[in-house]
C-alpha cells in the first residue's frame, strides 16, 4: 500500500509539473495585436458556448486587443448578453451604434459574425409557444450591421461568417444589400445528423417530428440514426442509415493541398447544424461537406434539388472574406484550458479526442490560427514600428 501511494504522489507530482511548465512556456510566447469584433446574438447560457471556440483560439495564440487585454468570454462580443444570477431572466442587449462604426472599422482587424439567429422569448423564459412569445428578442442582421460590414468590407479588413447569417427577421431591403456585399446566398436548406431518430429517445426536436407528419399523413417511420434536412418553406427531408446512408454523418472533406496550408484534418465528421448555400465566382471552396448516401438516399435528395455535396468554408478571392456554411464555434471545452501550451497539438492527436469532438481539434482550432495569423501578419507588416506591450 506505501509503495502505491508512493507511486500515486509521485504521478501526482509529475502532472503538476507538467501543467505548470505548459503554463510558463504559454506565458512566454509573444503577445501579438488582433483587434476582433465579435458579433454573437445567440447566447442562451452562462458558458457562451456560440463563441466560446472562438475566444479560446484567440487566447491560445495571446492575441491581445488593442486595450492590450486577452479576450474575455462575458465582455467582449456584441449580441444577447445574459445577466446573473442564473434564472433571472435578465438580459441586455450589447449593440454598436452607428457613431460606433467609424471607430470600430479603424481600430479592428477582423470581423467574425459567430450567431446571428438570435433568441426567442420562450426560449429565454421557458415559457410556452405563443404568438408573442415566438418572436425574437434580438437576431437577424439590422440596419447598423449592414452598415458596419459595409465600412469594413470597404476598407479591406478580414470578415468571417458563420452558419446562417442570413436569417429572419431582416428586413428585406438590408438582406438585398447584405448579400450584394457579401455575395453568398442561401438555398433554403439546412441539415443535422442525430443519432437517434426515434421519438421516444427525445433528441430529435419535436418541432421537425411535426413539420414532417403534417406532410405525411402523421406519419415518422424513423427508428436508428440519419440526417434531418429541412427548407425555409417547412419541408422536411430523413435519410436514414443503411436505408439511404452508407454512412450517416456528414464529412468535411478537404483537398490535400488545402489541408496542408491550414494544417487541417483532409476528412472529419461533423455534427452541428449545416447550411447549403450557393456562393458568386469570386468565392473558391476550401473545404466541403459530403453526404455518404446510397442509390436510395441520392433519388431522395434528387427528387428535392438537394445535392450530396455543398461548400462548407467558402474564401473570395476579391476581398478578405470567409464565409463558413456549418455551425462551427458552437462547442464544447474547457475554457481555461487555453493557458496550457501544447494542449491543443496533443488534442489533435486520436488518442486525445472523441470522434466527436475530433472536427473542434483537428479543423476548427488550426484553420482559425491560420487565418487570425494571416491577418496578424498583415496588421504586423503594415504597421512595422507596432510593438506590443508583454504585459499581463
């Protein structure tokens, strides 16, 4: 027993070394200007899981703003903000005004629009579904986000969208323009994988199980696991597994040359929600998402107009945009974990990961680095005499 609890202390002892030199050697790397707004009008919890990714990635690599500050998970982004203590029902709203925009467009680097869906009444309150309870409190783009993507696309800075960014309510005169900016434009479709199509397991949101029977008699005959697809007009489309899948969840698939540059995985599962959008020829695909059916899954999504394989991550050749047709901030992780230096390469390693949150270590943590390093580089060179202060 001595001996075991020998070897216990000393392991213990062991990983704390380890974790406190993979802290030290995250202190010591370079703190580097990047100045990022960050727009998030879905935040429905305390853990700001719609740009909680997306924060880490920044504070990972010490990207500081130009308050010389690391990013913080409550305070810097704009959208729902919910206030404590939890179950208050408290929120406010963070906007920028339009005296805002000249400012914010001369002091930021880059853009990234992680949730624009927004939050309804009922889901912030709990409450049941009525008419008023279904409108939004905030989401959508309005008139001062058109304004602002304008003054940024016209100076040139780095814009990143994210899974829906056209969405309701917008009213149609600011959508029109948007998408003349933007020049990417939806089809209406949206897809999910869920493991469990069965209604008695409750993952499937019943409100999919009641657009699809209305449409068929009353009827959902789903039992294993599949991918949902359903349109802006409420149409509702299953492919189940074995049934019309080979296999059931959809890949991001990469080109060899593509993943090399971003040092990014060639081929991950994903499953958060996807859009299918159609971009201007100004756009290239860097990555795709593919949907694995068979004979009887492809004359179903044919008869829909529905192909097997869209853009995922969208770049225009002609301005610094990127437009990424998949919820991708949107996970899970522990947030503190970005002061350990290394984390994230030992994360990427099989052995370190689940398959389901293999896209989060081997896509989504590299493919930002490499873009807000990019855009770091770019700021550094324009500005050579910008020296950064290593402050903590």
């Amino acid at each position: 027993m001595k001996a075991l609890k020998k070897v216990a202390i000393s392991l213990g002892i062991g990983i704390l070394v380890l974790l406190l030199a993979s802290w030290l050697l995250w202190l010591l790397k370079p703190i580097r200007p990047l100045d990022v707004i960050i727009v998030d009008k879905s935040v429905r919890d305390y853990q700001f899981t719609s740009h909680r990714a997306l924060t880490w990635v920044l504070n990972e690599n010490r990207f500081h703003s130009y308050k010389n500050k690391k990013y913080s998970l409550s305070k810097d982004y704009y959208g729902f903000v919910p206030l404590k203590p939890k179950n208050s029902g408290n929120y406010v709203l963070r906007r920028y005004l339009l005296s805002d925009i000249t400012e914010l467009v001369e002091k930021n680097d880059l853009i990234y629009y992680a949730d624009m869906y927004g939050v309804y009444f009922n889901e912030w309150y709990e409450s049941p579904v009525t008419a008023a309870s279904a409108s939004k409190i905030i989401g959508g783009i309005n008139n001062n986000d058109y304004w602002l993507l304008k003054n940024l696309y016209d100076a040139h800075k780095t814009i990143i969208f994210e899974d829906i960014f056209f969405t309701e309510p917008t009213e149609p005169l600011v959508r029109y323009r948007t998408e003349e900016i933007v020049k990417v434009h939806p089809t209406g479709w949206s897809l999910k994988y869920f493991a469990k199509l069965d209604t008695a397991d409750k993952e499937i949101p019943h409100w999919v199980v009641s657009m699809f029977k209305k449409m068929n008699d009353g009827k959902w005959p789903f039992k294993s696991s599949g991918i949902v697809f359903i349109n802006t007009n409420k149409q509702v489309v299953v492919l189940e597994d074995k049934k019309h899948l080979d296999f059931p969840i959809p890949m991001l698939e990469t080109a060899p040359e593509v993943a090399d540059k971003y040092k990014v995985a060639q081929s991950v599962p994903f499953y958060n929600w996807i859009e299918i959008v159609t971009a201007a020829p100004s756009y290239h695909e860097l990555s795709s998402f593919v949907i694995k059916d068979n004979s009887a899954g492809e004359n179903v999504l044919s008869l829909h107009g529905i192909p097997s394989k869209f853009p995922a991550v969208l770049q225009n050749d002609s301005a610094k945009m990127y437009y990424i047709a998949g919820d991708f901030s949107n996970q899970i992780m522990a947030f503190n974990t970005f002061r350990l230096n290394g984390f994230a390469a030992l994360k990427a390693r099989s052995l370190f990961h689940s398959d389901k949150n293999a896209f989060l270590w081997t896509y989504y943590v590299p493919f930002l680095t490499e873009v807000f390093d990019e855009t770091a580089n770019e700021k550094s060179e324009s500005k050579p005499d910008n020296k950064p202060d290593n402050k903590q």
